[in-house]
C-alpha cells in the first residue's frame, strides 16, 4: 500500500500573490520554514482539474472528475543535508462532499466542499479556461486566456519556485505536522495573454488574507498537469 491516490490533474492556473510572511506565520506547520523566491514570500490561488482518480488503484465512479480551488503557500525543510520543498494548504475546495470527508478524515487536510464548475475552450492558437466555485451564494472565479503551444521552465525560474514543490505539510496541531510526498514529471506551461480573478479571499479564506481582495497578482500562470501520485505514508514531524 504505497500509493494512496493516483489521478491527472490538468490546466493548472496559478494565481501567485506576495505577502507578509507574517500573516503566514499562524499556519505555519512545525518543523518547517517559509521558502522565499528572492527575499519574497508568496500564496498561490489554484485552480485545476482532478480526472481519473483513483484511490489504492481503485477507480472512483461519478465523482472520479471534479474541480479543485486551494490557497497554498510554500515551506522547506531540511533532513540530513536534504532540502525538501513543499506546500502548505490555507483551505482545498471540492465540489463533493464524501472526498471533502475522505480527505480530512483519512489526511488531516483542510477541504471544504462548495459548488464549483469549469469551462474549457481550446484549439489550435489558445487555451481559455476558468474555474468557478460558490461561497455563501456568490460565485468566486479564475480565468485565464493563454497560448496553446507549450514551453518548459527555465531553471531558476519563478514558474519552477512556484510548481517545483513535491511535499505537502498538514499542520494537525501546533505540536505535530504530517508530511507527504507527491510525484510528478516537471510541468510544461503555457503563455498567458490575459486573465481574470474574482475571489473574496476574506470571506472564503479569512480576515489575514483581506489585504489580497485588493492585491493584484505578481504572476498568473498556466500550466498543462499530467498523472500525479501521492504517496500514501505520511512522516510525523
């Protein structure tokens, strides 16, 4: 039982915000720092689609498919020379509420399940795609309109800051974090030509993450996902 889930996830828009590294600091798990791209620290705003899902190798029908919408930061860790980069999730939103349940109960993560639904318009020449999902009867969103021809990172790069991380940390409490592996070949992106974010950060992610309502993103980017596995031994740490 070493895989806990394998499944695609496709058309990654990330929406990369700098911020005080001090409103991060109440979510931020034990026995992990903040990772900084240049002396600056970041959240991202996700969106992506979760296809083919399967979990212990077993397909999961109807709901094997949905969106996913998660605020992330970014944290290292050190283990015996070893420099492990990995993320830290605020919240992950589902439309579904028995992966919600699995998820939380089976991980210790922070889903939630809303609303949600996709558009994707593609050819030859562009890529649109956006995600929706509802909070309290408002619709949130992510658009984004980018090349369809597909490029890679460049080392060194912001695009690899933000997609090279292959851990997840799950602060349980103020006393244990769980850690995770996730795998995955690195990512090709695509060029973004314009975008739009309508999200109420405070009221879907809380009072710290007010001051992005009115933020306007370093970076949006676009990437093309593939298959991902995520281990399913977790490290307490």
């Amino acid at each position: 039982m070493n895989t806990f889930l394998n499944a695609k996830w496709s058309n990654l828009i990330m929406a990369n915000y700098e911020i005080d590294p001090n409103l991060l600091m109440p979510f931020l798990p034990k026995g992990v720092e903040l990772d900084y791209y240049q002396g600056k620290c970041y959240v991202s705003l996700v969106g992506f689609l979760f296809e083919n899902t399967h979990i212990f190798k077993i397909p999961i029908p109807v709901w094997g498919t949905f969106e996913e919408v998660n605020l992330r930061f970014y944290v290292v860790r050190k283990v015996d020379g070893e420099t492990r980069r990995g993320v830290v999730f605020i919240n992950e939103t589902v439309p579904n509420k028995i992966v919600a349940f699995i998820a939380n109960k089976l991980y210790k993560e922070h889903y939630t399940a809303v609303p949600t639904k996709y558009s994707w318009q593609i050819n030859e020449a562009q890529k649109q795609i956006e995600y929706h999902w509802k909070v309290k009867q408002t619709w949130n969103s992510i658009k984004v309109n980018a090349s369809a021809e597909k490029e890679k990172m460049k080392q060194g790069s912001f695009e690899e800051f933000i997609f090279e991380h292959y851990y997840g940390y799950t602060k349980v409490n103020d006393h244990k974090t769980l850690e995770y592996k996730v795998e995955h070949p690195s990512w090709e992106i695509n060029k973004i030509n314009n975008y739009q974010i309508n999200c109420d950060f405070k009221l879907f992610y809380g009072a710290p993450f007010k001051v992005l309502n009115d933020s306007k993103p370093y970076s949006v980017m676009l990437a093309e996902g593939s298959d991902v596995r995520v281990k399913w031994k977790r490290n307490e740490i």
